[in-house]
C-alpha cells in the first residue's frame, strides 16, 4: 500500500524545523524507501491569530502490515517531538492522525492534508 504523511517541523522545545527536517528524513530513509518527499508551509488561524507552521510531505510504499505502520508513526511521532503525525492512504482515501497526543487533534481531515505529486504540484 502507499502510506502519504504529513509531518509538522514546529516543535515547542525550541529545536529548528531545519533540524527536525533532517532527523524525519534521515530516520524515514533507514526504514522504507521513500518515493517523494517535498516541505510545505500552512497557514491558519489559531485564537484570532495567524499561524504558519512549516511540514513534510513524505510518500512511500508500505508492505507490513497496518498494525506495524501504526506502530512505526507513533514511534517516529515521539522520536520527532510531535503531537502527532497524519497519514493517507490514497488508495482506500482513509487516513489518521498518529501519536501521543493524537486525540487531542480531533479525527483526521482531509481538508488539512497536504498532497503533492513527483513534480511537486499539489494535488
């Protein structure tokens, strides 16, 4: 199956998303051979005031079982220091937001999922 995902580079500690960018990367690489990958910026309002977070779009083929790729997004969630991570699965148009504090985002939207194609256009 192909896995899409979502991975904020914000973190609360201070770390730069230039570092958080590299350590995804970097792990991400190690474990499934990625088909594309591409940095995004969002924009939106929080409590009256605009936001800008920064992200990676990352996509690659997943052939363990749906379990283990849960398993494997709510360690990488927790090795990144994010609340959560979103993930797509563009075949079955199911997705899912995946880590710690995942609950506390609400249901995953497809609204706020970002998509990208190998040339980099957004889909």
């Amino acid at each position: 199956m192909q896995v899409e995902l979502n991975i904020g580079l914000e973190r609360k500690d201070g770390v730069l998303p230039l570092a958080t960018y590299r350590k995804a990367l970097a792990t991400l690489r190690t474990a499934v051979t990625l088909t594309y990958d591409r940095t995004y910026t969002i924009q939106y309002f929080k409590d009256g005031e605009s936001v800008e977070e920064i992200g990676l779009f990352v996509s690659f083929p997943w052939t363990a079982s749906g379990q283990e790729l849960i398993t494997f997004l709510g360690l990488l969630s927790i090795d990144l220091g994010q609340d959560c991570i979103a993930a797509y699965l563009p075949t079955s148009t199911r997705g899912a937001l995946v880590g710690p504090k995942a609950k506390e985002w609400g249901e995953f939207n497809i609204d706020f999922f970002r998509r990208f194609d190998s040339q980099g256009n957004a889909v």
